[in-house]
C-alpha cells in the first residue's frame, strides 16, 4: 500500500512538473540580430543614445557601428597578437563625441567625429580594469588592479590618483561632464567622489566584493552591485539608499547596466545571458528575456557586455556572441 501511495505521489508530482514547463513562455526572439563579431567578441559598449557600438574582436580588431544603419563606421585595429593585447574594455562619450578603448596594460582615445586617435598610453605598474571618458573626450578615467583609479585631464595632462581604495578596482563610471567619480573595489566598498580634490563624497559599503557600478548620465543615481546578494540604487543628490533590487537567486551578477532616460528604469545585461529591466522606485523586476547565444558553441552561452534603452519599448544589446541584437519590450 506504502508503494503505490509512494508511486502515485511520484506520478502527482511528474504532471506538475510538466504543466508547469507547458506553462512557461517560449524565450524571447529580437526583433532584429547582427553579426558584429564572427567568432564572437571579447568586449563591447554601447553608446548610451544606443546609435553607436564599439566592439573588440580577434579578428577584426576594434570596430565602430552605426546602430541605426547596421554599418561599420570606424576600424582601429591594433597590434592583437597576444592575450595581453586584447582590448577588454571600452567606452563611449555619452554625447558621442568620442572613445575610449584598454587592453590590459595600453588604453586610447578615439574621436567618433572622424575616426582619428587623438593619445595613446601605456600603464606598466599594474594592469587595466575598467575606464570611462566624458563628454568631448576631455577627462579619461581609468581603474587599476592595484586598487589607484586615475582620472586624466586631456588639455594639460592633470593626472589625480584616486586612493580611497583597498584592493582591486572592479568598475569604473564618470558623470558627462567629468566631475563626478564611481569606482567599486575588491574592498567591498563603491567610493563616489570629486575628481578636482579627489575628496569622497558617499561611501557605500558591500558585504562582498563590488563587482559593477554606473551612474545615471543625468546625475540622479547611483548603481553598485556586489558578488553575493547586494545591487543597490542610490540617489546621488542625498547618497541615500533608493531601493535594492528584488530577486529570488542565491546571487546574481551584472555585466551591464544602464539607466533610462526618464529616470523610472534599470536595464541590466548578466553573463548568463540575462537582461533584465528594473523599476527604480521599488526594484521590483519589470521583465527579462535571455540574447542569444552563438550557433556552434555547446553548452550553450554568452555574456551580455553592453545594454542601451533605444527607446521606451525597444532595447538593443551586444554580447560575446558577436552579436547585436534588438529587443521589444514588453513590461509585465
């Protein structure tokens, strides 16, 4: 009697089991897909209007899209012939004016104008980690593994040395105007501060490692998220806490982030394909939908380096498929 009892609960819960797979949504298609990158990318940035993209390839070396037209505006291709000489980070002005690409150990600056390096530099006491340029490619900012974040004055050669920090820069971001700082560490600790005296202005502190931060171009936020359960947004006027985002995973780890134009949303890109968009006021998650991965490559996977609000119901992202793809939003 035990085992039919146990057999006839195995079976109950076999058919849930299978109504509700028969009930989850089919993944989400993009309304449009283009191959950036053949045998996938190893970084990419999307330009925070969503028209441009740079993105870095083995093959290809460093190439500029014209997001509107699918067309590649810009080649920089380097020297690319080591591990080492791979660019692995990037970012562009928030008024498109310029670039701003880094290997481990070189970073320079590129005018989107009209495709010309307008420096090139090269750090040797520690490697590269992260960098973000503002507007008109007037200030650079690049974080380091031995903890120093540089902000660089591009008219007279100014370099502040940031040394709030403890251990390894994880992430980096600026304001447009290049006043303003985000840096997140090792140290479990995101650091926003002033980049003429170097002066903290709000400290937040992590229970772990703080793996990624952004600020809102428009001033408003402040995003830092941790290794383990904490992504938090901050309102950057006060430094206190607006909400923490809500989600059900033991952890979850963001590879993009970005905030949208009118101030209501997050859009946050994972390494486990995930892209998310999050209600800023209460961090309750709006919707989510996975790119897609490269067609030869098993198991199946792709990191999503970059996300871009194109606007207020289309997203576009770039991934280490090689791909950009477009999105149609449909919030829950």
């Amino acid at each position: 009697m035990l085992n039919c009892n146990l057999t006839f609960l195995k079976a109950k819960l076999l058919f849930l089991l299978l109504l509700l797979t028969a009930c989850q949504p089919l993944g989400q298609a993009p309304e449009q897909r283009w191959q950036h990158a053949v045998e996938g990318a190893y970084a990419a940035n999307i330009s925070n209007d969503a028209k441009f993209s740079v993105v870095s390839s083995i093959h290809h070396g460093i190439s500029l899209w014209d997001l509107d037209n699918n067309a590649l505006k810009y080649n920089w291709s380097q020297q690319q012939n080591s591990a080492d000489n791979l660019v692995l980070v990037a970012d562009i002005a928030d008024n498109n004016s310029h670039a701003i690409i880094a290997n481990r150990h070189d970073f320079s600056l590129w005018n989107i104008e009209n495709g010309q390096s307008e420096g090139f530099w090269s750090i040797t006491e520690s490697t590269i980690r992260d960098v973000a340029v503002s507007n008109n490619g007037d200030y650079l900012l690049v974080g380091q593994s031995n903890g120093k974040v540089v902000h660089i004055t591009i008219a007279n050669g100014r370099r502040l040395e940031f040394l709030g920090h403890q251990e390894k820069i994880n992430a980096v971001d600026m304001l447009p105007n290049g006043r303003i700082a985000l840096s997140g560490s090792n140290d479990f600790v995101a650091y926003v501060w002033d980049t003429v005296s170097g002066q903290v202005i709000y400290r937040f502190n992590h229970p772990s490692r703080v793996t990624m931060v952004a600020l809102d171009p428009k001033g408003r936020y402040a995003f830092t998220a941790d290794s383990k359960k904490a992504a938090n947004i901050w309102d950057l006027k006060t430094g206190k806490l607006i909400s923490k985002l809500k989600y059900f995973n033991r952890q979850e780890v963001f590879s993009a982030v970005q905030f949208s134009p009118d101030g209501t949303q997050l859009l946050t890109g994972a390494p486990s394909r995930k892209v998310s968009i999050w209600d800023i006021a209460t961090g309750e998650r709006l919707t989510s939908w996975r790119v897609l991965p490269r067609d030869d490559i098993r198991p199946a996977g792709a990191v999503v380096y970059s996300v871009a609000f194109r606007d207020n119901n289309q997203v576009i992202t770039e991934s280490s498929s090689g791909y950009a793809e477009l999105w149609q939003v449909n919030k829950q």
